[in-house]
C-alpha cells in the first residue's frame, strides 16, 4: 500500500473545555510564570550564595533544571492549544517533545533516588557523611541521572520516530504521549509497548523500591533518637523530599499504573498536567517555604539586588 509519512501533528489540547479557554490560558500562563522564576531562582540562589553549597542543594539544584526543562518543552505548546482551540506541531517536532519529555521524567527518577540517598548518608551516618558525599561523588550522582535518560531516551524514541501513521494525525492531548502516538501508528507496536514494559523497572519500580528502602532506615535512625528536638531536626530535613517524591510517584503511579480504561479524556488530561504543570510549579514551592537555608538566601539575594539598584 502507498503511504505518505505525516509532516504535522494536531494537538487539541483542552478543546473539550473550550468555553473556558481564556481562564485556563490565565491560569496555565501564571502557573508557567512561576516555575519558570521559582526554578531560576533555586539555580541561581544555589550559584551565588555560599551557605547553599552542600549536596542537598546541589542535587536540588539539578532537579530545578529537570523542572525547567520539562515546564518549557510542554506548556508553551499547551497555552497556543488552549488560546487558538488546537496547534500544530511538526512531526520532528512531535518526536522532540517527546524526546526531552522522556529524558525529564527519567531523570527526575533518579534524581529523586539520588537525594534520598544523600538524606540517608546525612542522618544514618553524620560522621562519614562529607567524606563519602565529596565533591566528586557529587558529580557522578548528578551526571550519571542525564547521562542514563538522555540515552534511555534514545532508545525509547527512536523506533516511534520511525512509525508509519497512515490514519488519522489528531492527538485528543495537549502534548505528544506515546500512547496516542502508538494509537495513530498502524506499524506494529508490540515492541515499543514491550520496550516500555522492560524499561518500567530500571526507570520506576528501582528507583521507587529505593527511595521506600532508604526512608526505612531513616525512620529508624530517626526513631532511636532520645530528645524530640534532635528527632524533629532529623526529619525536617528530608519532610520537603518526601512530599516532592510523594507528589512525583503519585501522579506517575495514577498515569501509568493504574488502568486507564473507562477514564474519560478529560480525566486522562487533568492526570497529564498534574506531573507535567503543577509537578514543577510545586518543587521550588515546597522547597522555598519549608528551607529556611533558601527562604534565608532568598532574602539575602533581594536585599543585595535592591541595595545594587
């Protein structure tokens, strides 16, 4: 059969909620303005201010690059959807959404396993804690996550980069999901779907597993500590990651886990943008507002700034 490959997509975003286009076009545009500034503002309290030099910072600072990268690659393509009731978006397009959609998500998996890693040298084993978390186990925690999702990436794009879509060029989302894209192909999809399934263990279940294993231990530690000041210390230093990983796992548990037939698009849409708007909007905030090391530097960073005006 003759077969013409597709140049475009067409996204339609919110289209079902079209009447309210204008105040969702506000809200999402809000919500993008200030992860943008909450992110930068991590990045570069933690690249000015010396008293934010530790490893907690430094992993959380990667982790507001992964949050800005992944606010900047969905929702400027979701506010022209919402606006003008749908938007295209080329097909090379398509598969580099995709692409950095993929390596963001990932890479928050790993960073996430990577700060309860550090939470755990830091309250299990304070004395050794600045020996083993050196300088330059700093660098491979942190390179290793984008060096392992910009590869994974790779390989998970490449084959739906190569899909015949033969039918219909219509994505029901605001952004392009695999799902929708194996939806539209009418090439043989059983090894991508196969590929997700193998690549749900080293990406989701390890790092997860990891996280629930190390927290163990920490409450343990945490537990066996006498006074309830030292207890309350110990844990208000990691309370602002769990609530971090909590709201990350969740909303990729509920999306990718749980069984999505019978779910409405709309309810499938609401579920997207909770990992992919409110999830970067709520780091930085959680963050800022439970630190008193960044709500300090913060301050420190204004009061310089409006002394230089």
């Amino acid at each position: 059969m003759n077969q013409t490959r597709l140049i475009e997509f067409i996204l339609l975003g919110f289209g079902n909620l079209h009447s309210f286009g204008i105040l969702l076009f506000i809200l999402f545009l809000i919500i993008f303005l200030i992860t943008v500034i909450g992110n930068l503002l991590i990045i570069i309290l933690f690249s000015t201010n010396v008293q934010l030099q530790s490893p907690m910072y430094y992993f959380l600072c990667h982790l507001s690059v992964s949050d800005f990268v992944i606010s900047s690659t969905i929702v400027p393509n979701m506010l022209v959807a919402i606006l003008l009731g749908r938007q295209l978006i080329t097909f090379v397009g398509c598969i580099t959404q995709l692409y950095f959609y993929s390596v963001t998500i990932d890479t928050e998996c790993f960073l996430l396993s990577v700060m309860s890693y550090d939470r755990y040298l830091a309250i299990c084993n304070p004395l050794r804690y600045h020996v083993i978390m050196d300088f330059k186990q700093q660098i491979n925690l942190s390179l290793w996550p984008w060096i392992l999702s910009l590869t994974l990436g790779i390989v998970g794009v490449l084959p739906i980069s190569n899909f015949n879509y033969c039918h219909e060029n219509i994505i029901d989302s605001f952004y392009c999901e695999v799902f929708p894209l194996q939806q539209l192909s009418c090439s043989d999809t059983s090894l991508t779907e196969l590929e997700a399934l193998v690549f749900s263990v080293p990406l989701f279940i390890l790092p997860c597993g990891f996280i629930i294993v190390t927290y163990v231990y920490i409450f343990h530690t945490i537990a066996k500590i006498p006074s309830t000041t030292g207890k309350h210390k110990a844990f208000s230093t990691c309370s602002s990651h769990l609530i971090v990983v909590g709201t990350f796992f969740g909303t990729l548990i509920v999306k990718y886990m749980i069984p999505s037939k019978g779910a409405s698009i709309l309810m499938n849409k609401i579920i997207s943008s909770l990992h992919t708007v409110f999830t970067p909007l709520f780091n930085p905030i959680i963050y800022s507002l439970r630190n008193q090391d960044i709500k300090m530097a913060l301050q420190k960073f204004l009061a310089n700034n409006r002394n230089f005006n």
